[in-house]
C-alpha cells in the first residue's frame, strides 16, 4: 500500500459518516466546516506516540485508533462540547501499510477503530495527512473541533470553596488493566471492538454527561481525568484558586482493581480513565446518575490557605495528608 | 528542559500575540475560538517530519518552525481566507530540548521562526501539544484554522473552459534554492530571520492576494503551488473536470534559476515555491500585480477530451506534449 492509496482508502471509509457541519471534507487546500450558529468553536490536539501511549506488540491496531480518538473527546466532553470534526495526521513505519490475502493492514485496523468510535459520536472524519513515519515508531496527531453555546463551555477554572467535588463512573480501571495487558499482552490480542469493561483498551469518553452538565446548569467547573486524579485535580485547583480535600473512602473503584493491594493508589493517580471530575455548588440537587453513567461526590472544594497543601486526601480513619500530583506519564513508570 | 518547561516557554512566547477570536488559548481541555460571524471555518493540518520535509544538518531551526507554519497558511491563502489561528504538535528528541549559556535550544529557535511567521499573519498560537520523540527525528504536525465569509472560499474545483490560467510571483526558486542548500549547507547557516529571496528557507505565503481574489471575485478556482505546478495543475483540473494547457515561454522563471540547465524542469515539477495557481474568465481584467505581488498569465483552461491529456505544455516553437504531474516527493527525489 502506497501512501496515496493509505489516504485514499480512509477518504473512502471516512466517507461513510456525513454531517451537516461538514460541507467539504478531505479533498481541497483545506476542509470546510459550518460550526452552529451563536457557538464557539473548541479545539483540542492529542499526539499518540507508539511506546509511549501505546505498543504495537501490545495494543490491537482496533484499541490505538480508539484510544486516539478517545482522548480528544475527553477533552470535548470535560467543557460540555459536541464534536464538529476530527482530523488525523498519520505517520506509520512501511510495514504497518502491508496487508495480506488473510490480514489487513495495521493502518486499515487503526482506522476501523478510529472510525467506530467517531460513528458512536457522530463525529466525521474530515480531513488529515499521512505519511510514511521517519524512524521504526508509528505515531498519530488527533485534532478534534468541538462546539458549545457562546460562552457556556465548561471550564477548569471556576470552582468555588464550598462546591462539592464529583466524579463520573469508576476510577484505576484503565491503570488495573494496562498493569494486566503489560503482564500477558497475549490475553488481550483478540480485543478488536470497543468492547465494554475495558476502561484501558476502549474508553468511553463521557460525552453526554458532559452536555448535560453543562446544558442543566449543574457544574461550576469541569476537567477530564488523563493525567490521574491527583494530577488533574492540582490542575482545576490551580486554575480556580482554590484548594480542595477528597475522601478515600468515598472513592468509586473499578472491578478491575479488586484484587490490587495498590487499588486506592491506581485510583488516585492511575490516570487515563477518562472520567469527568467536576464541581457543583452544595446546593445543586447532582443526580446519581447522568445520560446513564455513576456520579459519586468525592469531597469538597476549600478556600485555599497560604502554605497549606492544594488538596488534601482523608484516610478512612479521619487522617488528613497532603494529596500531591502524582499522575501516571503513561508508560514512563509502567512499560519501560 | 523538561516537557513542561518546554510547553511553558511555548506558551510565553504564543501569549505575546493577541486576537479577539481567540477567547481562550493554552491551558484548558480545549482553546475556545469565536469565527467570525457569517464566516465558514477552513481547517487544513501539515506533518513536517525531519528527514523527508527538513533536515536539522540543512534547515536552521528558525527554517523549519517558518516552513511548518507556512505550509499551512499557504492552503488557507488558496482558499482566500484569514487565518484565525494555529495549534502545533511537536515531538523532539532530547537533545533538542537542551540550550547551552551560549546557544538557545534547537526548539526555541524553531518557535521563534514559526511565531514570527505567525506574528506577521497575525496568527495566535492557541494550543498543541508536545513530546518526546519516540525516535532520533524531529516532528511537528501544524494545524491551521481560517475563516472566509460562508460560501464564498475559493475552491479547487470551479475552474471553466475558456478560462486563463494565472500563476503569482515567481517559480522554481525553492527547488533551486533546495539544490544549493543540498550542495553547501554552510553557507546558510546563518539565515535566522524571515530573509528576503529565499524562496526554500523562507516561503512567503499568498494570504494577501488570495484575499483580495476571493473579495474582487477575480478568480474561479485557486490551488497553492506546494507540490509542483505539473501535479497542483493536475489537481485543479481533476476537482474542476476540465483540461489545461501551459505556455512554457510564458512561465515566470525565479532568478535562482539562472544557470539552471533545467529552469523549465525546476518551474514546472520543482514544487515548494507556495505561489498560488488560479484561474480567472478571459472577460476579467486581472492586475498585473495583487497585493504587490506580480500576477502571471500563464496558459488556459480547454474542455477535457475522452482520452486527452488533462494537461499540455506548449514550447515556444508551438510543439505541444502531455504536461504529467511529476511533483517533487520533497526529499524522495533530491536528498537521498
């Protein structure tokens, strides 16, 4: 497969999603999008770099392309955004273009991946670049574009002391699982679709939870958990100068991680679940549930104290100790 | 320098530059942009990848971050739009990331040449995303967002039968310019800044004059001239299903190509110069000069014929033959 017919085969696939926001996809100098009327425009970029946010010997060709995709709607999803269009810049070492009579290539799997997920979104493909990768790694650079009513995105910025701190669905689930895929890669070799309970193979970005947090009002401010929750949580502190405290206990645990003597630490700093963590002043009525998925109130937001920690965990037994960002750098702790 | 420091100094550097669309640059899940309104958005992404696009041994940083970012705003000037801003994916290996007393690092010198370039445009850097790279080369992916008034870019696709065909400026300077860079790197070693009369090093985007042919509706369709005019015309031709013929003595030789035995060849498949290429009806008066830059007659637009070619260079005694694209593969061809 030649570069050309790499760009032209997911044109085709590609094709297959319309949208009425796209009215030009790949094709021209540039693609052509009307984003609605009285919106702001949201725009995130993710690179996936092979091992480092994934590995070939370890991740279905399927998992990186959801992955990929995956992690830009995260970031729509955590400022109340819907998905206008996506954009892939491919790089990808020679072999990774070949297929079989028996096999397709990794790049037509990577695609099928890709392409499912955004179909589940109903976010379309509309334009990228390709091209033969420099060195053996094989890299992707997701851009996505988003839109929300003008001036009513979420963001990280705007929690106040005395908001009550939540969490969507379940944490360490996606850290439980790569610690799983690391140990018998073998296990996971048939994990074509975006199947569901496995939080690090196939995330579930938390879209319309997002929307509706955002569309009823409920949350002050709104971050999507990447880097780990004590990370991501120093940043929502940072940007809304405040502090905050979170109760072990009151932490919602993924299935994956029964059976970790380290379930609270994946859990506090595992990152890559791809939950929400958001703030809603003590008053709002947060339902239980949203568009389907858990919310659990994790603890409070504080007045921030010169000296005095950002955020603080509170043991079972009452102990307070400092919560320091401690989140996962992907593989640089786990893989290698 | 770390990844943060690197993202930090970054962004210090993007913060100088201000815009009213850009309502939230880096530092959230997303940037957040207000398009103008009544105003289509354009979208258009470069890979820049070492080795095949620049060479650190050849480019000077500034050279590379100038080029990356020119790429882009050359598709947004084919399309008549303003940008409205940039996100910049860049993955370096560590020893790009390390400044001496003496010398600023290589990635600080590449964000100088691009924000310069950016500066210029008056184009914010609003977001991306950095990394290590996985391998010993430099990569950026440079996404560009634009606007132009709904309905109104200009499209590859509309060129007509009896329609001129126009070219700006002049070509085959960056493939000459490319040669001499081959044959003596040292001698440019010192070209920093946006200098000038170096087509290669230092492209100079038609944004100006792509605007005023979307405004005076001078053009019917418009492609840039990044691969070579042979496949750019190919292109043009194919989206608008129509033929093309070029008068070789008409063509605007670059004084680079002086002493070239293959002038013709460099202007015709050198590609890189980022002229624009359009097309205009016989009836319009088009300027010699646009936005103080020259403008070209350079052949026509003929109905396409069942087995014809879609393209034909005519030579100056009158001898016509098939005009192949033959586009420069970048370094493919040249370097190695």
């Amino acid at each position: 497969m030649t570069e050309l017919t790499l760009i032209r085969q997911i044109r085709t696939q590609a094709a297959r999603q319309r949208s009425k926001s796209l009215a030009l996809g790949i094709g021209d100098d540039c693609a052509i999008l009307y984003p609605p009327a009285g919106h702001e425009l949201l725009v995130t970029t993710d690179f996936s770099l092979e091992d480092r946010h994934f590995r070939r010997a370890w991740h279905t060709p399927e998992s990186v392309g959801h992955r990929c995709l995956a992690r830009g709607l995260s970031d729509l999803a955590a400022m109340g955004a819907q998905p206008l269009a996506a954009f892939l810049s491919l790089a990808v070492p020679a072999e990774c273009m070949h297929a079989t009579r028996t096999r397709p290539a990794w790049v037509e799997r990577f695609s099928n991946g890709l392409l499912a997920l955004a179909e589940k979104h109903k976010t379309p493909l509309a334009g990228g670049d390709t091209a033969q990768a420099p060195g053996p790694q094989a890299l992707a650079d997701l851009l996505l574009l988003g839109s929300a009513p003008r001036g009513r995105s979420l963001r990280r910025g705007r929690a106040r002391p005395g908001d009550l701190l939540y969490v969507t669905g379940a944490l360490g689930g996606a850290a439980a699982e790569l610690a799983a895929l690391a140990a018998h890669p073998r296990r996971f070799a048939r994990l074509h679709d975006d199947a569901p309970g496995h939080p690090h193979l196939f995330p579930q970005p938390r879209l319309a939870v997002g929307q509706a947090l955002r569309q009823q009002k409920l949350a002050t401010a709104c971050i999507d958990l990447s880097d780990g929750l004590s990370t991501d949580l120093a940043h929502l502190c940072e940007e809304s100068h405040v502090a905050a405290e979170v109760d072990a206990q009151a932490l919602p645990l993924h299935p994956l991680t029964a059976g970790h003597a380290d379930a609270l630490h994946l859990a506090l700093h595992g990152g890559e679940d791809y939950e929400l963590l958001f703030t809603a002043p003590a008053a709002t009525k947060v339902p239980a549930r949203i568009a389907g998925v858990p919310v659990t109130p994790i603890g409070r937001i504080l007045r921030l104290r010169r000296g005095g920690p950002a955020a603080s965990l509170i043991s079972a037994n009452g102990l307070r100790t400092p919560l320091h960002p401690a989140g996962w750098e992907h593989f640089s702790k786990s893989g290698k």
